[in-house]
C-alpha cells in the first residue's frame, strides 16, 4: 500500500501557506463553501480551476452514459483536486460531490501555476501528483490480483492513514463513510463489507467508540491482511469476484479497491446506507 510521504505533506503545508497568501492578491482567487452532498462540479462542466481543500472532504465520482458512478478517491483537508484542467481540457471527466460541509480555495490555472512557480513548488507539485499516480497503479493491481477481503482491509489502512487520529497505538477515524461508499471503495458488494466488518470487529481488527467512530488497530489489521495474501485460503475460496455493477447477479471474471475503484450505483450523490462509524 502506497504511503503517504513527508515530502507530499510537506508540499500540502506549503501550498496552504502560500494560497493563503496569495488570494488575498490574486485576481479570480476566492473561498467558497459547499453544502454536504453538493456539486462542486460536475463531468462535463468547464471548469479551468484546482481546488484546494481548506476543510472537509470531497469525493470524485466518474458517471457513466448509464448513470451509474464510480468513486475514484476521496480528498481531505489539504488536498488539491481538480488538477486534470493542466492537460488543457477544461471539460470535466469527473464529478465532485461534498461529503460534509466543506470550505475551498477556488484557483484559476494559471494562477496557480504562477503561484507554484513563485514559491518554487513545481517540483513539490510533480511529487505530489506522482504520488497520485501511483495510488491509481495499486487500484489497478488490487483489482485484478487480490480478494475482497484483502481490498477492503487496505481500504480501512488507507482511510486510517488519511483521515485517522492516533488513538492510544491506534488509528480513530471520526468521518462518517456509509457501507455503500466502502463497497464502492472496495469493488464489491454492500452485504459483503457488512460480513468482513463483523469478522474485523471479531477478531479485535477494529472497533467501534461510544461515539460510533471507527478505531482500526493498524499493526494487527496489517498482519491479518498480510496473511490472508500469504496463505491465499480467502481467494481460493472465492474463485471468483463479485459483480461490479450493482444488481447484477452473474459472477465478473476478475476480483477487485480501493480508494478508487470501484462499485458503479446511482449517480444521485445521496446515501442512506448504514454507516460503519466512520
């Protein structure tokens, strides 16, 4: 599982700092605040802008002509998204869809990359969205060599590692993420990640506060899903993957994560599933 680096955190200060700076001055630059389950934009829309996450957490959905969705990440505080429009296409593939209230830093391209070049960050911006890349190469492998248990195992690392609070050894994930979004996430089905929930609070994986927060024990989480991949007794099992379109009931020929994969649904941006306590 790809790591976040010092390197891409460091970055993300530094482009805080410096667009804090900077949109007091910059012409086109402005904060805006978008309601949960709102648009920020949509596939299809033009929009030469990036985004810069000031707080809150935005989701990016690919549609599909038979309006279903596929979830490609999930983006927090500190993050950049809409970064595509540098290939001069302004027409939005994606769609961005606010999973909480949430406050951006809208960024007019060339703005930006004034910005990056006058701090010096272009380098920063070139670790960064490799580290990207790189997040999308492990979605692919994921999909095509390990099982739904292993995907969804990495998933929970991974949400640990973005969103999570250290938690007496622990990772304590206090955003709200429905079995749906997981199932997308993972590239299987709701009922599925429900059952290996279960198995994961069983075995002491993780846990569940007062507070319905997830609390992932991230040493033993790792063993266990390491093991899962040593022994290959859960993929022997399977033999096969779950259908990635949802309501389809024939078996796909391949298994699927990730932040990024994922399961196709409705396209409406509205979730009503159970939550897991994230």
């Amino acid at each position: 599982m790809i790591e976040l680096t010092s390197q891409a955190d460091r970055f993300k200060q530094r482009v805080r700092e410096s667009f804090r700076k900077q949109c007091l001055q910059c012409l086109g630059c402005r904060t805006v605040r978008i309601a949960k389950r709102d648009f920020v934009y949509t596939s299809g829309q033009r929009d030469a802008m990036v985004y810069l996450i000031e707080s809150g957490q935005v989701k990016l959905v690919l549609p599909t002509p038979e309006g279903k969705e596929c979830l490609l990440s999930i983006r927090t505080e500190g993050d950049i998204f809409g970064e595509l429009c540098l290939t001069g296409q302004n027409a939005r593939l994606e769609t961005a869809v606010a999973m909480e209230e949430t406050t951006l830093r809208q960024i007019p391209i060339r703005n930006f990359l004034t910005c990056l070049r006058q701090e010096s960050l272009l380098e920063g911006l070139v670790q960064y969205l490799a580290l990207r890349i790189s997040e999308q190469q492990e979605v692919i492998a994921m999909l095509a060599t390990e099982s739904s248990e292993q995907r969804l195992a990495k998933t929970l690392l991974h949400l640990g590692q973005i969103m999570g609070r250290n938690d007496t050894g622990r990772m304590r994930i206090e955003h709200r993420i429905s079995h749906e979004e997981l199932s997308r996430m993972v590239g299987t089905t709701r009922p599925r990640v429900g059952i290996f929930l279960k198995k994961f609070r069983e075995l002491g994986l993780i846990r569940l506060t007062a507070g319905r927060f997830l609390v992932i024990d991230e040493a033993r989480l790792r063993d266990y899903m390491m093991g899962i991949g040593n022994s290959g007794r859960e993929w022997a099992s399977e033999r096969r993957v779950e259908p990635l379109l949802a309501g389809t009931s024939r078996p796909a020929a391949i298994s699927s994560k990730g932040l990024g994969a994922a399961i196709l649904t409705g396209r409406n941006g509205r979730h009503h599933a159970p939550v897991v306590g994230l």
